[in-house]
C-alpha cells in the first residue's frame, strides 16, 4: 500500500527510488518521485519487449505453413512459456521489486511462486529440448526423421511443462511460504529449494553443455573432412554462423541464469550476507533470459525476419501470406 511503513530497515540496504526515509523508518510515498516513474517504466519496457518479441515468434509458427516443422514446434512451445513470463512472472516481479516488500496472504505468495517456477523452469526445459532436436538434426541426419517425429516432439513438449508444473508443486507444497515483507516470499526450505535447482537449472545445463559440445566437435570434424577432401578448402559461411550461434545461445543462457541459481543455492549458508535486493537483481538478469530468446532462436534465421517483416506491416491482415515462400 502507498502508505506502508517498515520499520525493519535491513530489507533496504540502501534508499530505494521509490521510498522516503524516516530516521529509521522507509515509507512508501503517495507521490512517486522521477526515479521511481523511470523505475516502473524501465521494467515496464521490459516485459512489453519481452511480449511483443514472444507474440511474433508465435504468429509466425503458426501462420506460415513453411515455419510447419519439428523444430519450430519447440521454438512455439518455448515462446509461449516466454510470453507467459512476460504476462504473468515480469508483472510481479516488477510490483515486488518497485515495492521493495510486499505484503500479501500465504495463498498469493505460493501464487506468485507456482507460476514464477514452473514458467521459467519450462522455458529453461524447452530450450533443452531444442538442443536435443539440434543434435539429431547435426549429428545423425540420415536418421533424424525417423527418431525426432511428431510424437516424440509432443512427448518433448508435455514432459517439459510436466516436470516444470511438478517442480512448482514440490516447492509450494512442501514448505512453509511466509507472506511477511521480511520474508519478502522467498523460500528457505532446503531440501525443496535444492531439488528445484537441480531438476530446474543444473541438469538441464549439463545435457545442453554436453549436447553442444558434441555438435560443436561435429562441425569442426565435419569442416577438417572438407579441407583434407579439398586442400586449400575453407570452412563455409554457414557453418560459422552455426557455431557462432551455438556459443551466443549457451553464453546468453549461462550468463542470465547462473548468477541466479548459484545465489539460491547457497543461499541457506549466505543467507545473512545476501541482500534481498541483490537476489531480485539476479532475479530479474535470469528473467532477461525469457527477452532475449526470441532474438537468439528465430532473429538469427532469415525465414523468422521475413516472416516478422510480414506481421509487422500489417499485409496479413489484407492477403493471405501463409504460404508466402520465406527466404
């Protein structure tokens, strides 16, 4: 509420922008400063960057009928867990973290947390299973039809949101969510906590590591067949772009979400030393993620920004294009 007070001042370390000090006391202002309006706009442009980039990935799957393939169905179903995070996660994340603390019933913290997991975490699963498309699609083509069909892609797709639902539940359920602003609905069970971080984050990290490295040496080995067949031989345009590609899509992924999981892992053996504030920074860097994944799977592909060209100017809306040929 705008005329909130808390008196505890170690939930902020230091003068939020949107927070007046009394002696030892913060209060929310009924009149928001300059910073504070900068603040809720900066955040704002966020998660509308991160809907409007979602919502053209998604229109272009499934309006264009050349887009109709295995691999862009994952790319939709990752899109969709983005967009939700752009609706549903950056909305709450942005009053918490505007507010500083945020006093609400128990049921509304394990709300707020149910839907922040399972979303993120299968956003983080969806991008795991592109990996697994890739490698097949790479390493074993002459097979990739036959191993990567329809249904397995569907499996992909209900295991990813599955296990990510299932990883929500075990943390809401299987601990004590406090909704007091000291608290601010971070969790603190240990057991749960872990099991999320590892079923979440680390095991996913480790089989996409594991899978790009394999398509990475593939390459290399691929591209040394062709200068020892054709001396003087060098390595295609397109396969750089392919390994360029790979190592922006791990180094982006990394960089947004390790920060994060590190700091809630530890988090029972440092929780006195981290801030709140320090941990809804990494928070929102890992939320980043969700913004960027549209630029990184469907901008580096000329198809995707024909077909973004196209919704963009509004021709879909006058003509059928669905079946425009995407260069």
């Amino acid at each position: 509420e705008p005329g909130l007070t808390v008196n505890d001042t170690s939930t902020l370390d230091e003068i939020h922008p949107c927070y007046t000090s009394h002696g030892k006391a913060y209060t929310f202002m009924h009149i928001a400063s300059v910073k504070c309006v900068l603040f809720y706009i900066f955040l704002g442009l966020l998660s509308v960057v991160t809907v409007c980039g979602n919502v053209l990935v998604i229109i272009s799957v499934v309006y264009f009928k050349q887009l109709h393939v295995r691999t862009n169905y994952l790319i939709l179903s990752l899109a969709v867990a983005d967009l939700l995070v752009g609706v549903l996660v950056f909305p709450f994340s942005m009053a918490f973290t505007v507010t500083s603390c945020w006093y609400q019933e128990n049921s509304f913290c394990k709300i707020r947390i149910f839907l922040d997991v399972t979303l993120c975490t299968a956003s983080i699963l969806n991008l795991c299973c592109i990996s697994i498309d890739r490698y097949y699609a790479v390493c074993q083509p002459l097979t990739y039809k036959s191993k990567i069909n329809d249904r397995i892609i569907g499996i992909m797709i209900l295991v990813s949101w599955g296990v990510a639902a299932s990883v929500a539940i075990c943390i809401v359920y299987g601990e004590n969510v406090d909704g007091k602003c000291e608290e601010s609905c971070l969790t603190d069970a240990v057991i749960s906590t872990t099991l999320s971080c590892i079923f979440s984050f680390y095991l996913p990290v480790i089989v996409m590591l594991k899978i790009y490295m394999k398509i990475f040496f593939a390459a290399r080995k691929q591209a040394k067949k062709i200068q020892n067949a054709k001396p003087g031989a060098t390595v295609s345009k397109m396969e750089r772009k392919a390994t360029k590609t790979l190592a922006i899509v791990m180094g982006v992924f990394l960089l947004c979400w390790t920060p994060y999981f590190l700091t809630i892992i530890f988090q029972p053996l440092i929780h006195n030393i981290t801030s709140i504030s320090v941990i809804e920074a990494l928070s929102w860097l890992a939320l980043l993620n969700s913004m960027l994944n549209p630029f990184i799977y469907a901008f580096f592909y000329s198809w995707f920004r024909s077909a973004f060209r196209i919704i963009m100017s509004g021709k879909i809306f006058y003509s059928d294009y669905s079946n425009t040929k995407l260069l």
